[in-house]
C-alpha cells in the first residue's frame, strides 16, 4: 500500500512509520520537520489546505517520473500530527491546529477519493488525564461508551476530530477510523 502519514516526525509517528515500512508499505511523511527515516517526506503545513490537498495530489520521489504513468494515488491516509499535549502553547492554538489540521486532512483525502482515513485521538477525551483536580471515570473499564466530556483544550479538539470524521463518514461513506490512543512514552 502506498500511505499518507502526518506526524511521522514526531514519538509516535516515528514507530508507526517503521512498522508500516516494515510489513512492506511506500510511506510517505507530511510533517513540518524531518524525521530522519529512511521514507520519502514532504515539509509543509498542515494548517494550510492548499498545501494538504497539494502533498495529497502531487508526484513525490524522481522515480515516479520515470514511470510516465501520472501522479501515484494514496491507498490510505493515517493522520498523528498534532500539537501532543495542552501547557506547549496556548490553549487555543492547540484547540484550533489540532482540528484545523485533522478537518484539511480529511476533507482533501474524501475529496481526492484515498478509501481509508486512519487519525489519532486521545484516551483524554474522557476528562481524566489533564483535568484540575483528581476526576474519576464513571466506570471501569473505561471503554467507547464512557462519555467523553473534556476539561481541556487538547481533549476538547480530539472530541471535535472524532465528531468531524463522523460527519465526513456519513456524508461521503469515507472509511474513517479514529484510534484513542494512550500515552506515549
């Protein structure tokens, strides 16, 4: 598969984009800096849908060139940029990169029919990581059903994103997937 991933430059992206390279996948990284690895990147905004739909729709490597057979399409897209956490900037910058950036990446891969969106939410959406004071889920296990009712800008904008992915899934039939994922050290 040939796969659009945002973030790869950052903890989590870095061991996503191994282990998709590894099983055998063409990755390309979208980040606002290099990561290092061994895969093809492009540096740009996220924030800027132009750029997005852009890095979606444009020619990569020289080798593709060669082939004559016109710009390579995505098979999937998988979406972790994100600012990772609140208290690195303001709260509302957070809030606003964070769902700016998952909203262009969906639209422009909806649009530019990539059947696959796979983004990264947050285990905060449940209001209890960086909530003030000490809160407790209202069950154990938490799972999908626990309410999702944050107390910060960071889970707030990962609480938007699943219901914007949700809205795009319904409206175009897009297979969207968004994974809460924990922590990561």
């Amino acid at each position: 598969m040939r796969v659009l991933f945002t973030g790869g430059s950052g903890k989590a992206g870095k061991w996503a984009i191994r282990h998709l390279m590894d099983q055998g996948h063409h990755v390309v990284n979208v980040d606002q800096t290099p990561s290092d690895l061994d895969c093809s990147e492009l540096l740009i905004d996220l924030c800027d849908a132009g750029q997005v739909i852009g890095a979606m729709s444009q020619f990569v490597e020289f080798g593709e060139l060669d082939a004559g057979t016109g710009v390579p399409t995505y098979d999937a897209v998988v979406h972790f940029a994100a600012i990772p956490r609140v208290m690195i900037g303001t709260d509302g910058e957070c809030f606003r990169q964070n769902t700016l950036t998952t909203y262009n990446v969906i639209e422009a891969a909806t649009k530019l029919g990539i059947p696959k969106v796979i983004f990264a939410s947050s285990e905060t959406t449940y209001a209890i990581c960086f909530a003030d004071g000490d809160l407790k889920p209202d069950f154990v296990p938490i799972d999908e059903t626990h309410p999702t009712v944050p107390h910060d800008s960071y889970a707030m904008s990962k609480v938007c994103n699943e219901v914007t992915a949700r809205s795009f899934q319904v409206r175009t039939g897009a297979d969207i997937y968004g994974l809460r994922i924990n922590n990561v050290i």
